[in-house]
C-alpha cells in the first residue's frame, strides 16, 4: 500500500534527493515513478536493485523508498495525491 510521506517525516535523503513515497512491494514503488515519470519528473528507486534480487529485504531497509529531486517534491506529492481520473468506457 502506497504510504506518501509527510514532508517531516522524510527519511534516508540522499543529496539533492527527497522520499516521497515508501513501498512494501516493489511493484508499486515502481508504478508510483511511472506516474510521477508520465507526468514529467524524474524519480528514482535506490533500492530497486536490492530488493529485486533479495525481496526479503524490503521491511529491514524500512521501505522501498521513491525519491524525487528536492525542488520536485512538492510537485510530486500533488500528483500522488490525486485521484485518478475515472476512465471512459
């Protein structure tokens, strides 16, 4: 379940880089940089390496984080919280 972090509650930044969002799988890290990707930010998983040949270590590295250059955070926690648009049939 997608779990979007307050802007205090960033952990683990790396230069230049915030956490936005935290993942127990690394599907959804990786759909969550899809979307922030689709709409025109970069976003990085620095433990998609890790986790995806040891998945056990997702929970011990306190989350799969996704993170977004520190001047797109605020960008990329609007678009992670809004809705999808309904889709047209």
């Amino acid at each position: 379940m997608l779990k979007p972090l307050a802007p205090s509650a960033v952990t683990r930044t790396v230069r230049g880089m915030k956490t936005i969002a935290t993942c127990t799988l690394l599907v959804e890290a990786q759909l969550i940089r899809a979307t922030l990707e689709s709409s025109g930010l970069a976003a990085e998983i620095p433990d998609e390496s890790t986790v995806g040949t040891a998945p056990h270590l997702a929970l011990p590295l306190g989350g799969i984080r996704v993170q977004v250059a520190d001047q797109d955070a605020p960008r990329a926690r609007e678009i992670l919280a809004t809705p999808p648009a309904p889709e047209t049939p």
